[in-house]
C-alpha cells in the first residue's frame, strides 16, 4: 500500500524532528488533515501532547515542514488539473 501525502509528510516530521505520533494520530490525520498550515501544526503539537505556546523555535521546525509539502501539494494539484485530489482542502 502506498502512504498517503500526509504519511509522507509525518514520516519526515518524525524522521528530522522527533515527532513520531501514534499510529491512531496518523490515520485520523490522513483520513482528515488539517486544511491549513498552522491548524496542521497545532494538531502535530497536540497529538505528541506537546504546548505550542512559548515553543517559537520548535513550533517554527514542525511549520517549516509543514508547509513545505502543503505547497507542494498545492503544486502538484495546479500540474494536474484533472487528476482527483487525495487529501480533503489541500
């Protein structure tokens, strides 16, 4: 089976930051992401249980990443125009 978008993106958030979420965190994040970079990063923070406020550094990383595939996803979404979209607003 191949991993969603959004397994990709926690794989790399796990693999580069730390943040390994359980697995039942994973599927309710792939079978309903977030449909904005920040909501997406708050739901990394509270599915590791981890307080966002006052974590400017770490909060920063986690975006980082975060955005990075949101965007390209954006743009993969632009290229093919008619392929169907596999994750819901992204």
């Amino acid at each position: 089976m191949k991993p969603t978008k959004v397994e990709v993106l926690l794989y790399e958030l796990c693999i580069k930051l730390g943040y390994c979420l359980p697995p039942k965190d994973i599927v309710r994040l792939s079978e309903n992401p977030p449909g904005t970079v920040d909501d997406f990063t708050k739901a990394v923070f509270t599915a590791e249980g981890v307080e966002y406020a006052g974590e400017r550094q770490r909060w920063r990383s986690v975006r980082d990443i975060v955005a990075q595939h949101f965007s390209r996803w954006e743009e993969e979404s632009r290229e093919e125009p008619n392929r169907p979209r596999t994750t819901r607003g992204i």
